[in-house]
C-alpha cells in the first residue's frame, strides 16, 4: 500500500506560494510514497518534482490541473501541458492520448470549478477517477456526494490535499494498493479501484491564509504580465 498526495500546487500555479523543493521536503518529512504536482494549467514545475522526487525518496507523478471549459480536470501521467478552455471531452481524449489518466477534483464544488453544474452524469461517470474527498472543505456535504457518486457509478475515487502552501501536502492522501513503487502501477492501480482515501479537513485559518494569499500573488503576477 503506497500513500500519495495527488493534489497539490507550487508557486508555478497562479496561486500557490512554495517551491517544488518544499513541497516534496513536505511529502518526504510525513512519510509520503509518491506526490503528484498539479499546478493550475501549468507543467514545468511538476515534470521538474519528478525528476528530482527520487532524491527525497518518493515517486513523482507528473501532472496538472487543467481549467477545461466546463470545470477542473486532474491529468497524471502526462508530460505535454493540455491547453486550458477545451471542452471536457477533447481534455480527458487529449490526457488519455498522452497514455495518462483523467482525474475528476471537487467535482460538486461550483464556486471551485467543479465540473458537475456542466457536465452530464454520462460526463462525469467516464472520468478515470474521482476525487472524493478535498481537505479544503466547508461542510462536507459536496465530499460526500463526491463519494455517493462514485460509489452509485463504480467509479475509482482518489482524495488531495489541494495544498498551495508546502505545510498542507499530505492533509489528504490516497492509498493505492500496488507492490510496484512506479508511476504506471500507481495510476493503472488507480483506475482499477484498488485505493481508499484518508483526509483531514484543512483547518480554516490555514484555507484563509491560503485563498488571500492567492489572490495576492495572481494580482501581483497580472499586474506583472501589463508591465
């Protein structure tokens, strides 16, 4: 059973604050097996924590988190940023076509970009996986029903942190039941169902100074980009 986090941002993402250095300083001080890097329709940095991830070791999942017109979608396994604003189903064909997987995070969390609101079930049912549980929560209820979905679709379920902020990896992770320690088993384990997921709520000081932080650093770098 490895323990991975598959959800996490670096300063590449608009609105994370650390660098790739720090997060896996992170994943490899809690006891971590593998961390996937998802910044926000980026990819350098992650495909950099692979490559360095074996130092601190831990596996690492190249990845991003793409803003696909109808909401986020997570890509592992892949090392070719997907454009952002393509449809739902040329991002998931464009993931699949780079031999990756199609990760749907916080799937009933509008305010979130969660895909759900535009998106038929159909849709949402042909994703790889699901994330079923996001530390950042308010109440629950959309975690739940993230989960009541999968289970009522037999759809995989994964858990992430969502952690822009180096101390956050590893508040939610997902155990992936493979004796492989490799990219490939992790994800084709992952599709197969064999994870369960284990999270704990991001506390709400921590997901304040988290979203104010991120509103700062994308102004500072949209004002930086008119410059």
């Amino acid at each position: 059973m490895l323990s991975v986090e598959l959800h996490a941002h670096s300063s590449l993402s608009y609105d994370g604050r650390d660098s790739i250095e720090l997060l896996l300083e992170q994943a490899a001080a809690i006891g971590l097996d593998a961390l996937a890097v998802t910044d926000h329709d980026e990819i350098d940095a992650s495909r950099r924590a692979a490559e360095l991830a074996p130092e601190y070791g831990l596996i690492g999942i190249p990845a991003m988190e793409i803003s696909s017109a109808a909401g986020h979608v997570l890509g592992f396994g892949i090392t070719e940023r997907v454009p952002a604003e393509l449809s739902y189903e040329e991002t998931v064909s464009r993931v699949r076509s780079q031999g990756g997987i199609a990760v749907v995070p916080h799937p009933f969390q509008s305010a979130r970009h969660g895909v759900a609101a535009e998106i038929t079930t159909t849709q949402l049912s042909s994703a790889d996986a699901i994330e079923v549980y996001n530390s950042r929560l308010l109440t629950g209820r959309a975690n739940r029903k993230a989960k009541e979905f999968a289970q009522d679709h037999s759809i995989a379920m994964t858990a992430g942190s969502d952690a822009h902020i180096s101390e956050m990896v590893g508040q939610a992770i997902t155990e992936v039941a493979t004796e492989h320690q490799s990219v490939d088993a992790i994800l084709n384990a992952i599709v197969a169902g064999e994870t369960s997921v284990v999270g704990t709520k991001t506390p709400w000081r921590v997901s304040f100074k988290q979203f104010g932080g991120g509103v700062k650093r994308r102004i500072v770098r949209t004002l930086s980009e008119l410059v």
